[in-house]
C-alpha cells in the first residue's frame, strides 16, 4: 500500500481486495496469499494457476455483477479486461 493514499481512496483499495478475496470460489476464499501477491494483477496471475479455466470465468463474471452493484468502475474494468480476453 502506497504510504501518502488519501483515507478514501486507502478504504476504496481495502474494499476492493476484500471484493477480489471473497468472490472467490467455495474453497479457495481462505488460503493465505503468496508474500508476492501484491497487485491486482498478480493475485489474477496466482489465480489462474488454481482455478479451471470455466471457475476463473465464473469468477470474472461475479466479479462484474458485483461491480455493477457497487458501482466500483475500476473494478468493473478489471473484470471485464480478463472477461474480454478469455
């Protein structure tokens, strides 16, 4: 986490990794992540070597819907970046 984030956008990034944990497929959601897992795309790196290919698409597709609930864009974004290149 960068040190000099404003309070707001520090609660919006927490947010967001908590969204990314807990959209997780039963049974992945509570491993302890790697010590290199450290951005967004990252945890998607560690993800894809974990999930099949038709969990990680579940995945992306929850992840989207829960965006659009939230209206979190950035996370919409993310979602739709691995949706569109699957």
């Amino acid at each position: 986490m960068e040190p000099d984030l404003d309070p707001i956008d520090d609660q919006l990034r927490r947010r967001r990794w908590r969204i990314l944990r807990v959209a997780l497929p039963y049974g992945h959601g509570l491993d302890p992540l790697p010590a290199w897992v450290k951005t967004p795309e990252q945890f998607i790196g560690w993800l894809i070597g974990r999930l099949t290919p038709q969990a990680l698409h579940n995945y992306f597709e929850d992840l989207e819907e829960i965006a659009k609930q939230t209206c979190d864009l950035e996370l919409l974004r993310l979602a739709r970046k691995y949706l569109a290149a699957r």
